[in-house]
C-alpha cells in the first residue's frame, strides 16, 4: 500500500474514517473535484488506505462533460475541495461524505499493492473519454522513477501549481516528494508573481512546468530580476517544449528536465536527468529506469535504432485497464507494451527524441484537447453541412483549435462558436472559424490532416 508521510497522516486517518463512515469499502469509486489542495492528497492516501479508486475530475469541464465521467465511473462518493464548480454538488454520487466522526479509528491498511488507485480520464479519439486504471503498484513505481530522475531527496522543497487533477502535477512531481520525504507546497492553481514570490521566499528547488506556464513566466517584467537561484533544475511535463522557452531557462542557470508519457503510464516513461538536460536539449531523455521503451512499426514489430516509429511502453507503471473498455484496452496494450500513439526514434547515443503525434491530439496550454469531441459538437451547430478540427501553432498556448467549415443555409459565426458554450470546457473552444467550399480529402474519401492544419495556419 502506497502510505501518506507523517505530515498527512493525521488528515489521510481523520478522511479514511469519514469514508468508511459513508459506506465507501474496497474497489467503490471517490470523486474529488477543486483546486489543488492537501485535502486531495489526503483522499489518495485514505483510499489507497481502503483498497478504493479516487476519481480526479477536472473542474474546468463543462457540467455535461463531468456528469458523463461522474456516471461512467458511478462515483459512491464525491468530495468537493475548494474551488470546485457550484454545481458539483449535484453531479450524482451514491451517497454524500459522512460528518466528521467523534474519535478517529486507527488508519485501515485494507490495501494492497495491487488494488487499482487512480481512474484517471482522458480525452478520447472517438469523442469520448475513457478512464485509465493505475494500481498502487503503478504508481509506486512511477514515484521511483520520478525519485531517480530528478533526484530527490528529503532535503527537496518541490512547488507544485500545475493541477493535480492530471497525472502530471499529481505524480510526476508531488506523490514521488511525498514519498521521499520531501517538502511539497502546493499553490491552488498557478499565478505568476505568486510562483516568483513563493520560489525566493521558500527557496524552492524543483517545480514542473508545461510550455505555457513557461512562456508566462519569461514573458513576465520580472523574469529578469527574480530570485530563483535556489531552483535545482525545473521538470517539463509536455512532449515537445519549444527550444527557445529551454533556452531562456538554461541562461537563468535551469536546467529543464524533460518528461515524457502519458496518463496510461502514470504518466513517467521517458526522462531527462538534469545532465541530460543541459546535454542534449529537445531530447526527450532516456527510458525511466523502470520502463522499457521500444519504436515500432504499426503491427507491433520492433524496429532498429535510428528508425521512426510509434513509441510503446512496458513497465510497472502502465495502466492496468482502460475502465469497462475491453476493446479500447485491447488496442493499446498487446503482450504488456502500451502502444502511445506518439511518433518517435532513440538515436545511436540511446536518447529518445519525440516527432509528432498519430493521434490528432491538439495540446494547448499543457491540456491535452481531441478533435472528435469538438466535431462531435461542431456538426450539431446550425448551417454546418461538414466540418472538421485541427491544430493551429500558437505562440502562448503552444496551439490552439481551429474548426474548419463548410457552411450551410442558416450558417453564422458567432452563433456556431456560441454553440460549444456549456458544452465543453472553454479551453477546449475553437479559436477561429475558416470558410471552405469542402473540406480536403484524399481518394480514398478520408480528411486530410495536413491541408487541414494549412488552412488553419494561412488564416
């Protein structure tokens, strides 16, 4: 059983009484929804405590898409943290969290290496999300490789302000300080002056990063004349992190140690050491120490150094199962390598370098957003006769979503970029509108990505 530090010790025992209280046993599904907050890792920790799955929900979804997670992963519990969404309150749960009890029980120690911990969703391909399950086991190893890639100690004082609803802030980072005995300072969401404030005043020295947050930060008037000497290197949980945004943080004296994965490995499978970082920037590292990692071709073969191919994955770490999605998993998981979906070679030095995605996944400000769940709610708009998603580069967000459109009778622009409110995450809107005559496709009848993604650019 993964065991929280003594510092959390008392909160995790006080909430693992609460939810037994409420019914929760071995195997039911707890929400939690909020800004990051130590009531969060409490609620890891007290359901690892039990043999319980945590739910983490992202409240920066739009209602309808929660309540299709909520009822997917038919929740017996939902907490809510501060900061959560007012209507969270009514999103269904099995029953509602017990009152704090009189006297506080000794911490149940009902789980085991191998009960499933975190259901984490992720936006997928085909519209929906789908519920990666990580076990204890899993994510224990993932710490451990996340502890010899940055070097962890007790001596560390990690800021963590990236959500710790995604497994990047949760576990590449913050679980792995918990669990070497380090200091974690958690800040409710990120703020820059607030992030240049607490990293002099409390002489942080790690933090993670994504490419946004980055630019932010060296684009902020105190960039120059900050204090962050104390930073021992800073950890960048994205695939590809523009050079020049490296490079800014490498003049500081930084190191920025790359990471690579995905949250069906927890997320740690490939990483930078901080020698590797200042050695070779734009690689994405080497496999983590308990990861194996391979390029192969679309059957599964295996290829030589030097080839480009999909990147797979094979360790402790690797989700367990895609939530009551036996084909789903099936596709992805073949004799325990997990395909990524990612386009990638390892040179003849053994550093992995990451090219581009198979999947159509557009990353913007570090969330990751799918165009066939944009189109699913693009092509109910009124006047659309077809339409498709892509990415366009941005220089803030790294990219953005751009619909492309053929329109119809009836058809307006600010009506059909209206259309997506309440219906997904505001991140997740397009940002722009292009009019096409019809959309560019091949022979064979399928979109074309590439002219799609030229459309979006020219415009």
């Amino acid at each position: 059983m993964i065991r929280p530090p003594q510092a959390l010790h008392e909160a995790t025992q006080r909430l693992a009484a609460r939810l037994t209280a409420s019914g929760a046993t071995r195997g039911d599904r707890v929400g939690w929804i909020g800004l990051n907050d130590p009531s969060m890792l409490a609620a890891l920790y007290a359901c690892a405590a039990l043999g319980a799955i945590l739910v983490p929900l992202n409240w920066r979804l739009a209602e309808e898409e929660l309540r299709w997670i909520v009822g997917d992963a038919e929740l017996a519990l939902l907490i809510t943290g501060p900061g959560a969404p007012d209507f969270a309150t009514t999103l269904p749960a099995r029953t509602t969290l017990a009152a704090e009890p009189t006297s506080t029980p000794p911490l149940p120690q009902h789980g085991k290496p191998e009960d499933p911990l975190l259901l984490v969703y992720t936006s997928g391909t085909t519209g929906r999300p789908k519920g990666a399950l990580l076990t204890q086991a899993a994510i224990a190893a993932n710490a451990d490789n996340a502890i010899a890639l940055f070097g962890l100690t007790p001596q560390d004082r990690v800021l963590t302000v990236l959500p710790m609803f995604h497994v990047g802030g949760l576990n590449i980072q913050t679980v792995p300080a918990l669990r070497i005995g380090a200091t974690v300072i958690l800040h409710p969401r990120f703020d820059p002056d607030a992030f240049f404030d607490t990293v002099a005043a409390e002489r942080i020295t790690l933090t993670l990063l994504v490419p946004a947050v980055m630019r932010a930060l060296v684009t902020h008037p105190r960039w120059p004349t900050s204090d962050l000497s104390s930073l021992r290197a800073i950890g960048a949980g994205s695939s590809d992190v523009p050079l020049e945004l490296v490079a800014a943080f490498h003049a500081r004296g930084i190191p920025v140690q790359q990471i690579y994965g995905a949250t069906e490995t927890c997320p740690i499978a490939i990483g930078q050491t901080r020698e590797e970082a200042l050695a070779a920037p734009g690689s994405i590292g080497r496999p983590a120490p308990l990861c194996a990692c391979r390029i192969q071709d679309a059957e599964g073969r295996e290829l030589p150094t030097g080839a480009t191919g999909e990147i797979a994955i094979r360790g402790p770490n690797v989700m367990q199962t895609y939530w009551r999605a036996p084909e789903a998993t099936a596709a992805v998981l073949r004799e325990g390598w997990f395909a990524t979906g990612d386009v990638g070679r390892m040179d003849e030095n053994g550093r992995w370098w990451f090219t581009d995605r198979i999947k159509h996944v557009i990353i913007s400000g570090g969330e990751n957003i799918y165009p066939a769940e944009l189109e699913r709610v693009l092509l109910t708009a009124p006047g659309i006769l077809e339409g498709a998603v892509c990415a366009r580069p941005d220089p803030r967000w790294g990219e953005v979503p751009v619909a492309i459109v053929v329109p119809g009778p009836g058809f307006d622009r600010d009506v059909l970029l209206h259309h997506f409110e309440g219906r997904l995450a505001r991140f997740k809107h397009p940002r722009d509108v292009v009019l096409v005559s019809a959309l560019p496709r091949t022979a064979l009848g399928k979109v074309q990505l590439s002219a799609l993604r030229a459309l979006a650019a020219a415009r």
